[in-house]
C-alpha cells in the first residue's frame, strides 16, 4: 500500500451514534406496524371462527324446528342424539351471560325469545363485545330474556 492510500483509510470512520439511532428508530416503528396489523387479522379470525360456530347452532336449531315445531328448550337436545338432522358437536353453552374473550371461539349463548324464536350470542373479537344471530321470527329488537341452559 502506499502512504496516500493508508492516510485516506485513515480519514473514513464508521456510522455515527445518531445515524444507528435513526436506523433503530425506523426498525421499531415498522415492527409496531407489522404488531398492530397482526392483532387485527388474528381478532378477525377468531371473531370469523366464532360467528361460524353461532350460525351453526342457528342452522341446527332451524332444523330441530323444521322437525319438532318448537325450537330447543334445552342445548343438549342439539347433543343428545347424532342420528338426528339437528345434531351439533364441538360446541359448548355458555349457560350464564354471553361468552367472553377467554371462552375462545366454540362457545355460544342461548334465549328464547317472546313471539318464538332464539338469540344466539357468540363473543365478537374485533368489536370486544358479544354479538348474536337470531332464528326465526327473532330479531335484534326481540325481548330475549330466558337464557337456555344445558
């Protein structure tokens, strides 16, 4: 090497403190992004997955009308029998309030509701709230005040 180009090495330095900072910077506030936008797909599935499950136990309780003329009294007679058009499995009852964030996506409420007709409460993920489909002649301003139990 000759003198001129060691005393060019010499002279270049690496990056400054401030440099790194806006780099670190840059790459938090892209990871915070990719974070929040992760949350909201994951709370769309899960809120998808229980809305699924909701009309389920709709479409069986429709059925179990279609063949017996009343909806269900009771959730376990959607279970007792997997001979019937109206079987449902893999669903759990919440028998007391409507489900929660901790119920997962497989857990519903029932009402029976004055004029017929059910209310079929589900958590909904995004919202942070419990939502409800209805059957029947039910709808959103149906009194549904009898919580089915198992």
């Amino acid at each position: 090497m000759t003198l001129n180009k060691i005393k060019t090495l010499k002279n270049e330095r690496g990056f400054t403190i401030v440099e790194l900072l806006i780099v670190v910077v840059i790459i938090a506030i892209l990871a915070a992004i990719i974070l929040v936008a992760y949350n909201g797909l994951t709370n769309r599935a899960k809120t998808s997955s229980a809305l699924s499950t909701a009309q389920a136990v709709q479409s069986k309780s429709e059925a179990y009308n279609a063949e017996t003329g009343s909806y269900p009294a009771t959730f376990s007679l959607l279970t007792a029998d997997s001979t019937k058009t109206y079987f449902i499995s893999g669903v759990t009852l919440k028998a007391s309030g409507n489900p929660g964030s901790t119920d997962g996506t497989a857990t519903v409420s029932m009402y029976s509701c004055t004029g017929g007709g059910q209310k079929i409460g589900y958590y909904d993920f995004s919202a942070g709230a419990p939502a409800f489909v209805y059957t029947g002649p039910a709808t959103s301003s149906s009194t549904c005040s009898t919580q089915i139990a198992t």
